[in-house]
C-alpha cells in the first residue's frame, strides 16, 4: 500500500472567522464537527480538511496527513530516522487515529490510520 496524502488541517485562533474567510473567499462548505469545522471542498478530486482552534499554540498552521496501515510503527521509524513525537496517537472518535511529529528540519507533518471497517 503507498501512503497518500489523504487530508489537510487549518489551525486558527478564531475558529469562526477563519471558517467564514476561506468558506466566502473558496467556496468551501463547513460542518461542525466537536471543536473543529469539517471542510467540504465541493469536488470530487482533491482531498478534504478541517478547521481547528485548540485554544493552544500552535494557532496557525497548515498540516497534512499521510494514510498509514499502522501509526505506531510509522512514529517508531519516524523518530529513528530523527523525526521527534508531537502528538502521540489520538482517537478521533469512529473515524480513526491521528499523530503529529516534526521532521528532523522542525516542520509538523501529521500521520492518519482509519478505523478499521
């Protein structure tokens, strides 16, 4: 299995006025989803995100996530290939589980595997 670029994430402080800029500014419709807006692109191709406000640093960024088939083996090479843990694995409830980590130049990159079906 490859490993896909399979969403994207926009952290905000405001997470209204963030979701309101790009919804009028691209079109994109946005659906409440705990504390963040899920993003509806409004296409077929592409991939699909989410606005968060954590209420934390880090408040903006822009993130993408790579579909993995198993996260803990993923952040176990990750931090042996220099890479440090940000966010070890996270559920998000009935979707799947998240992590974050910095690569070895300090950029945020996220990893995802899905529920299994």
């Amino acid at each position: 299995m490859g490993k896909p670029i399979i969403h994207f994430e926009i952290g905000c402080r405001d997470l209204t006025k963030t979701t309101d800029f790009y919804s009028k500014l691209l079109d994109w419709k946005t659906t409440p989803y705990g504390p963040s807006q899920m993003i509806d692109t409004g296409t077929q191709t592409g991939i699909m995100g989410h606005f968060s406000a954590m209420g934390h640093e880090p408040h903006n960024y822009c993130l993408i996530y790579a579909q993995v088939e198993d996260i803990n083996a993923a952040l176990k090479k990750a931090n042996e290939l220099g890479a440090t843990t940000v966010v070890p694995p996270t559920e998000v409830p009935t979707m799947g589980h998240f992590a974050w980590i910095k690569d070895p130049e300090g950029t945020l990159f996220g990893l995802w595997k899905p529920m299994q079906g």
